[in-house]
C-alpha cells in the first residue's frame, strides 16, 4: 500500500454549514483535473446531524432546532456543532493507489 503523501495544500474554513461545504467539496471535485493537489479542509460546523447512508432518523433522539441532513457517506448518525474540528480530506485515490477502504484503513493506522 502506498504512503500517505503530504497534501499540497491544508485550508482552514470559517464556521461554515454542511451543506455549504458539501457543495463546495463537490465543485472542487468535478473541476480537478490529473494535476490538482490534493487538499484537507478543517471546518467548524453550526449544529447539524447527519444520517449517513445506513442512517435512520428514528435513531436521532430530541434534535429541537437542529438541523438532520442525510448525506452519500457510509455510518449512522453524527453530530456536527461548532468546537468540533472536522478534517475532509480531498484525495484523488487513483493516483494514491487508493480506493475507499485503503484510504480509511491508513487514515486509521496513521
């Protein structure tokens, strides 16, 4: 398996809402082409649940006025609230020699 190359570039974003840094990974993705580095965004999120692809709301208890937003990403329920750094990772595993459960597999190992 290959090693984990140092992204080219690392960008810290404001308290941005999910579904505006969803959007943006997406954009990213779809214009990237071979010679695009890879990139890790940091970001806080306002509070949000979100239900992956096996996901069942019945499974999110009291939300109130917090948001539920299903997204096409593996695992259950995850809360999402400003103090929390959460780390996307924007790979192209092809030319890593990755492929989802790799890249998991060596995020986890470190």
């Amino acid at each position: 398996m290959n090693a984990l190359v140092a992204p080219a570039l690392i960008r810290a974003l404001p308290l941005t809402p999910l579904p505006e840094v969803v959007a943006r990974m997406q954009t990213f993705t779809s214009e990237r082409g071979a010679d695009t580095p890879d990139e890790i965004w940091f970001v806080e999120h306002p509070p949000v649940f979100t239900l992956g692809m096996r996901g069942d709301q019945k499974h999110v208890h009291a939300a109130g006025e917090i948001p539920i937003v299903r997204i096409d990403r593996g695992g259950q329920v995850t809360y999402h609230g400003p103090g929390q750094l959460v780390a996307y990772v924007l790979l192209d595993l092809r030319r890593l020699g990755f492929n989802p459960r790799t890249l998991v597999q060596a995020l986890e190992n470190g």
